[in-house]
C-alpha cells in the first residue's frame, strides 16, 4: 500500500510507509478501545461482546462452555462487495472458451 501512496501521491517512499502505518495503527488502537470504525466504501470493522454459552463437542456430543470474549466483526460495503463480484465475473467470462462455431 505505502508502494501505491508513493505513486500516486507523490510523497517519499518513505514518508508514504510512515502514512500508512500510522493510518493502520489509528485503525487498529480505535478497534481495540471498542470504537466501530467505518471506512467510506470499503467496509466497517466493529467489536462485540459475546455472552458466555453452552457448546457442543462434535466429536462426543458432550456439552462444554464457551467462556465470554470479545470479537472483532468486519462488514463489506456494497461498493466493495459490487467490485468483487465485478471483478469475478470478469475473470470468469476471461476463462470461458469460446464455443464452438457450427
């Protein structure tokens, strides 16, 4: 990323890996203070509590206790998600062969 800031915004190599950094770092102590964090277009990175509850070992059936913890969830924007699935399906209609002419 701090390789593209370089190219496109004209700061130093440098100074474009210290920006990205710190955009990440900002990202990461927000997050961890509990903060939701949205990035326009992109996607939002939010932090739930989970209750404690009962689980199940799939092996034997027994019933064991999943203690509480804190999760970090990640949402997709729609722009993100329509960019993904454009990008897909272009690759995938690249793949095609050509059908076959009679």
């Amino acid at each position: 990323m701090a390789e593209s800031v370089f190219r496109k915004v004209g700061l130093s190599r440098t100074e474009s890996a210290e920006l990205v950094e710190t955009v990440i770092d900002e990202i990461c102590n927000a997050i961890v203070r509990g903060e939701s964090v949205k990035l326009s277009s992109f996607a939002t990175f939010q932090v739930r509590d989970k209750n404690e509850r009962i689980g199940r070992n799939p092996k034997t059936g027994e019933e064991v206790p999943i203690s509480p913890r804190r999760v970090m969830t990640f949402k997709a924007s729609n722009v993100l998600k329509q960019r993904v699935l454009k990008s897909h399906l272009s690759r995938k209609a690249k793949q095609k062969p050509a059908s076959p002419v009679s």
